[in-house]
C-alpha cells in the first residue's frame, strides 16, 4: 500500500507532466481553494507540494482544527456559520459534547504553553473524538468523505488535487499529442524509458513535430475546398 507522502509525490508529479511548456504549479493550483478543500492550513500546502515533512501533530488537534474549519468555511446560505446545536442534533449528541470538544483545544493549547514536555505531540498522542461523532460531522457538512477529519495532511491535499488532475487529464485527452508536445511530456517519457538516448528523444520530437505539421496542412486544405469560388464577376 503506497504511503501518503509517496501517493502526495506521484499526484504532483502528475500534474507537473501535464503543464503545458511555460506553465508553473501556480497557474493551474488555486491555494485559497486547496485549503478550503483539504482544510490544511495555507502555510502547509506549498511545503508539503514541494514533498517536505511537516512536524507531527496530535490527532485530536488535527481533528478539532478541521471542525473549526468546517464550521468557517462551509456556510449556511445566509452567510452565518451553523450552530453547534443543530451540527450535534444532526448524529444525536447534545451541544455541551461538541462546543466542549473544540473548547477542549484551547484547554490544550494552555497546557503546552505551561508544560514545555506536553508541546512534544508524540507525547500527547491520542485516537481523537469517537469514529461516530467524526463520522456524524462528516456527513452534515456536506458529506465529506468518511476519514476527512482525521485525514493526514498529506492524504487530505492528495484527495483535494483530484479535481485538477482530472481537469488537466480532459484537456489532454482532448489533444492526444498534447502531452508529448510539451518539454514535461517528454521528460515524462524519458524517465518512463530511461534506455533511450538524447539523440532518439530528439528523433521523437521532430515526429511529433511532423506530425503536427501534416495535421495543420490537412486542417487548412479542408478549409480551402470549403470556401467558396471567388466571384469572377
């Protein structure tokens, strides 16, 4: 089973083989959207794109962080933030349980600054609120998927870069030379086919390139038999 940093790796890379030439990872990544997405803090995203490590973190931490997220970024249509009273009554616990849960952090966070040995979250590691009360905040924030709170940072940005993969892929599929066209494409090849030499990727590329050129010439032949004959008159 892949790990979550190699799964994160082989996504971006992905989305780095189909930039198109002179395109970077900012044209096509919206961060504002990948943290509203993944509820991974802004700062995190670009270290953890650039396949850095972030420090650990407890789980109960990590959880409560992406409740309060939820909470701010998922709206009522009025614009107002929803209630921790309709949030619990919607999996069948009473508010006390669920503000006491996200007061809890502040409790936690005033701990660690008193007691410099429970700062180490290893130290603090604990299994976070129940599966059913997780699974319950899930589902009334419009069904995120199951696991979404408790998610590794990496996990949660790898399922938030989906949508762009797929994106990139329909736009490629809609050129099949696309891909092969840009200078990424062929590197991609390269490492794909690590045998093959400079000069033979360079063969590849002027095929690419002629064949490009037939399907440009055959494109405005076709238009010329369409137009009509100029008026002699």
């Amino acid at each position: 089973m892949t790990d979550p940093r190699s799964a994160l790796a082989e996504t971006v890379s992905h989305i780095d083989s189909l930039l198109e030439d002179g395109q970077t990872r900012d044209d096509v990544l919206d961060l504002d959207e990948l943290w509203r997405v993944s509820g991974v803090s802004r700062d995190a995203i670009p270290l953890l794109l650039d396949g850095k490590q972030l420090p650990a973190e407890e789980i109960t931490e990590r959880i409560i962080v992406r409740i309060i997220h939820l909470r701010e970024t998922r709206l009522r249509p009025d614009g107002t933030r929803h209630s921790f009273d309709e949030i619990a009554a919607s999996y069948g616990a009473s508010r006390a349980s669920l503000s006491n849960l996200v007061k809890s952090r502040k409790d936690r966070q005033q701990e660690r600054t008193s007691s410099p040995e429970s700062a180490d979250p290893r130290r603090t590691r604990s299994g976070g609120p129940l599966a059913s009360t997780q699974a319950g905040i899930e589902r009334f924030f419009f069904g995120q998927p199951t696991g979404w709170l408790s998610a590794e940072p990496e996990t949660a940005l790898n399922n938030a870069l989906q949508s762009v993969l797929r994106e990139l892929e329909r736009e490629n599929n809609a050129d099949p030379m696309a891909r092969l066209r840009t200078n990424h494409g062929l590197r991609m090849l390269a490492a794909r086919a690590p045998e093959l030499a400079e000069d033979e990727l360079a063969l590849v590329s002027d095929w690419i390139e002629t064949i490009l050129r037939r399907r440009k010439g055959r494109s405005a032949g076709s238009v010329d038999q369409k137009s009509p004959p100029a008026d002699s008159h």
